[in-house]
C-alpha cells in the first residue's frame, strides 16, 4: 500500500526526539484505522494528505488496508532516516489477518509548530 506525500523537513536528530514525535502521530493513525474513524485517521495529515485521503478517501483506504492485513496487533520502532530534506520514521507492525511482518514507514515535516503527516506507506 502506497499513500504518497510531498517535501518534509527533517525533525528530528536522535531516537529519543524522533520517538516523541512520532509514535503519537502513528497510534493516531493506527487508532483511526482500528476504530474506522477517518477524522483520527487523518488529524496529523497535512492539508495535501488530507486532500488525498480525507472523509470518504479515508474511509475507502482503511477498508483497503483492513480487508488485506486486518487490524494492527503490534508494533516495533526500528529508526528513521534523515535524507533529502526529510525524515522517514520505519516500524515493524503485526497484524492479526497476515504472519507476515508490515513495514509502515511515516514522513513527518514540522510546519508552523506543528509535526504533520506528508507520507505514509504499508508495506
């Protein structure tokens, strides 16, 4: 599964930072998913994520997710990457539909104040 984004800054430098920020962002994610709510799904989506997977766009893509891994079980931080202007936060998630392990790999950018989804993908 594939839900693209745009440019991010980077933000943060060390695990600790990085884990602050993010883990948040993904259990709003993962929550959202989980109780088929698009409007937690999304809090943390910038306006172009949003615009790509908000309301019924979301509702359509956690059904897609759903039908193919189910609901997530488990999930373990294994480290971001700080590269062209953006950091990629990774975890190794377990699903209760699937033995196999599911990559989710999140990009988050900081603007006026603000950590913001501008990627998203499971794979």
């Amino acid at each position: 599964f594939v839900i693209a984004g745009l440019y991010a800054e980077p933000v943060g430098k060390t695990n600790k930072d990085i884990k602050l920020i993010a883990n948040p962002v993904l259990e709003n994610i993962l929550n959202g998913m989980k109780t088929n709510d698009p409007v937690k799904f999304g809090r943390d989506f910038d306006d172009t994520m949003r615009e790509a997977f908000g309301g019924k766009k979301a509702a359509k893509t956690i059904k897609q997710i759903y039908d193919q891994v189910g609901n997530y079980k488990t999930y373990e931080y294994l480290g971001f990457l700080n590269a062209q202007g953006m950091t990629k936060i990774l975890w190794k998630a377990k699903y209760d539909k699937t033995g196999d392990d599911v990559l989710i790999t999140v990009v988050i950018s900081k603007r006026n104040n603000k950590y913001l989804v501008t990627g998203l993908w499971f794979q």
